[in-house]
C-alpha cells in the first residue's frame, strides 16, 4: 500500500461499522484487532476492513472521516456496495 491517507470502514463482529483515518490501513485494522484500536472496536473483535477511500492529505482525511461518521448506517452500507476494497478484506 503507497504512504498517504486513507479513509476506511470495518465491520465490527456484531455488525457495526466504526470510521477512521490513517496512513496504514492494514496496520490499523491489525491494530484494532489487537485490542489497541479505538475503545468502540475492543469489545467488538474481530474487525474486517470492509470500505477505503485515499485522501489527498491529513486535512482531507480527517474531514471525510467526519462526513462518514455523520452518515446514516443505511448509506454508508450503500457506499461500502458501491465502493468495496479493492483488495481482499483483511484483519
């Protein structure tokens, strides 16, 4: 994965989506795995990357992560449709 920023979704276990930034998506998933990710996601293990989205910087990343988090669970799930990874979900 090429350095920059990302926006992502995943799915927790029970079926939640939780948004983030970051500049490494496969080690922030990795990482809320482990239990060291957000408090949301702890007792929601395991969590797939289910949505990603590059960001042109910090800013911009930061800012979408907003919007997503304002969305509704139903356009959001829409969003993931049209829009899913490219690559093999990971965990």
């Amino acid at each position: 994965m090429t350095t920059g920023w990302y926006v992502y979704l995943a799915q927790c276990r029970d079926g939640s989506l939780y948004g983030g930034a970051t500049t490494n998506p496969e080690r922030r998933i990795a990482t809320h795995n482990r239990g060291r990710g957000a408090a949301y996601t702890r007792s929601r293990l395991p969590v797939t990357l289910v949505y990603l989205e590059p960001a042109a910087d910090r800013s911009s990343a930061l800012r979408r992560e907003a919007a997503l988090k304002r969305m509704t669970r139903a356009a959001k799930l829409k969003l993931i449709k049209k829009r899913a990874p490219r690559r093999a979900p990971f965990r």
